[in-house]
C-alpha cells in the first residue's frame, strides 16, 4: 500500500484534551434535579419519539473548539445516539461535530437570578460576558429554545414578564416566540413543537413523593402528558384490577341467575 493511500486512510480528530467536559459542579437545587429526570424519564420510557433520539440533562453542549460550553438543564436532540465506549473523552459530552448536528430542544429551568437565561445578570456583566444563552442558542441553532420559571425568579418586562413558561422557534432572524404575548400562566396550558412531534405543559402533581409541585412535562398534541414509567406501570395495574372487578360482579350475576360462568 503506497504512503499516498495510507495518509488517506488516516482519520484525524480534532483535539479536544484543553476542554473541561467534566468540572464537577454540583447541580441545582432538589427541585431542579428532579424536574430535569421528568423530562428525561419519559421519553425513553413511554416510546414517545421514534429511535435514536438523545435526552440528556446537565450534559455540556460543545458548539465551538475553543470557549466554554454551554449546559443546558435538559437537551434533545434527535436522530443521534450515544457512543457506548464513554472511556473515550469525546463521547462523554455533547460535541456539535461528533453528533454532526445541534440538538433540536435545549431546556433551561429558572432557580435564581443569575441564570442568564433571558438577559445577563450583573455578576455575568462584570465577568465580562456580552451574551445571554438566549442569544447563544440562537447563534448555535437550537430550533426550540425553552425557559421555565416555577417560582417566579425572573419576572422583568425583559424576561418572563409573568409567564411561568415561555418556548421561542429558530427563524432566520433569530428567535420568534412560539407561546403566546402572555407566554403560559396556568396548569394544563401546552404549547406544541410541530418539528419534534411532542408539546409542553405545566401540570401539577406529585412525582417521586407525595407532596404536588408544578412542573414542566411533555405532552402530545391534545394536551396529555407523556407518562413516566412509574405511572404507566400503575395505569396498567389500574386496568387490570378494573378488568377483573368487572368479571367477578358478572361473574356474580351470572351465578344470581342460576348459571355456571365456568360453563359459558
């Protein structure tokens, strides 16, 4: 084999050994960790979306070689799947060039005043950063970018302006807002993500204790979320015991009327 055909052979990837994919950095608070699962779980768990697709939560989001990734609460992306050998670095993030494409959803869950979701807080303006993730997402494509504010943390006529949950789409002029002016207030109010094939919407309920909180959950189109496994394996053990009660009272009327149900 000529040297001609062995440097062709020759797959050279890029070096990646100056980027921190992993820094450590505990997550959010317990309602932010939890709510970040919500997302996650049920997509992989109730075959919601077609395979491959990727969910992730608090995984960096590498658009550019050099600079500081992005981190977003929950990503999405679609047709793309995890490598299975994480021992290699460029498998363990979320690399814009190894997955060939930006995810389509990234998702930021509002649990103080610095977040820079929507504009930069005074601390970010001091450390000298000149972009709110708003505007990075916009510049790195994601088609759907997506702010939940549950305890009202950033309320400015800048920000939220009230609404607990606001959902913009890519546009070549940037981002155009997909929620209403007033952006989503209220339980049970969804908002559909036509390139995704699923919506969202705030609903209240208990997950993982038994104390309800408002949360941010995928739907289908008419509104109705997307189970967890949990509650998927509790609806079934529902049916069943539906099914059998309304065997036994047959079963019984049967037997009121002087008939074997064995017999039929």
């Amino acid at each position: 084999m000529t040297q001609q055909l062995l440097n062709d052979e020759i797959v050279h990837e890029l070096d990646i050994s100056h980027l921190v994919i992993e820094d450590d950095t505990p997550v959010d608070n317990f309602q932010s960790e939890v709510q970040q699962r919500l997302l996650v779980e049920p997509l992989y768990s109730s075959q919601a979306l077609p395979t491959p697709f990727l969910a992730a939560a608090n995984v960096g989001l590498f658009y550019k070689l050099k600079g500081e990734p992005i981190v977003p609460d929950m990503l999405l992306s679609l047709g793309v799947q995890r490598a299975e050998d994480f021992s290699q670095r460029r498998n363990r993030s979320y690399f814009v060039w190894e997955f060939g494409k930006a995810p389509e959803v990234c998702i930021e869950i509002v649990s103080n005043t610095e977040g820079d979701e929507l504009i930069l807080s005074q601390k970010s303006r001091q450390k000298g950063k000149t972009a709110a993730k708003q505007a990075i997402y916009a510049q790195i494509g994601i088609r759907y970018y997506v702010v939940f504010d549950p305890l009202r943390q950033i309320q400015s006529s800048d920000a939220m302006n009230n609404a607990l949950l606001r959902v913009w789409s890519i546009s070549p002029d940037g981002y155009r807002e997909l929620t209403p002016p007033s952006g989503i207030t209220a339980v049970s109010q969804s908002v559909w993500l036509n390139a995704v094939g699923l919506g969202l919407t705030l609903w209240e309920g208990s997950f993982e204790e038994e104390i309800p909180h408002l949360w941010l959950r995928w739907c289908d189109q008419a509104g109705q979320v997307i189970p967890t496994g949990a509650e998927r394996a509790a609806g079934a053990e529902t049916r069943a015991e539906n099914a059998e009660a309304k065997a036994r009272r047959l079963a019984e009327r049967l037997q009121a009327l002087g008939i074997n149900p064995d017999e039929i």
